[in-house]
C-alpha cells in the first residue's frame, strides 16, 4: 500500500477502477485542450500527469487486483 495518503484506500485496489479515474481525466484533459482554455488546460494535463504516476507508475506492482 501506499502509505500515508488516500490513494491507499482499498477503493482504488481494483485496475479498472483507476483505468476509468484515469480515462475520464484524460478525456477532461482533451476538451480544455480543444477548447484551448489554457490555465484549465495546464490544470487538468497537471491532475493527469498525477494520476499516471500514482495509479500506475508508483502503485506498488503486488497490490493489483482485478
């Protein structure tokens, strides 16, 4: 687990449900970039950028689950 945080939680255990976290800030990510809103733009490609790294580059390899 990832300690100290609430990325912890046993609700993000599951894959899909990180995909779909994932998913829906990439998508909220293209429309500000189609729209070309730049600080909400910066905004959401900063939360994407997180969510990348925490749900899938730092999330310790043990603890998926299906």
């Amino acid at each position: 687990m990832i300690k100290n945080s609430d990325v912890g939680h046993p609700f993000y255990r599951p894959l899909w449900r990180r995909i779909v976290i994932v998913a829906f800030v990439a998508a909220w990510f293209g429309y500000e970039a189609y729209s070309k809103d730049g600080l909400w733009t910066v905004l959401s490609a900063a939360m994407l950028g997180y969510a990348i790294w925490t749900f899938f580059i730092a999330w310790p390899k043990d603890e998926d689950g299906a």
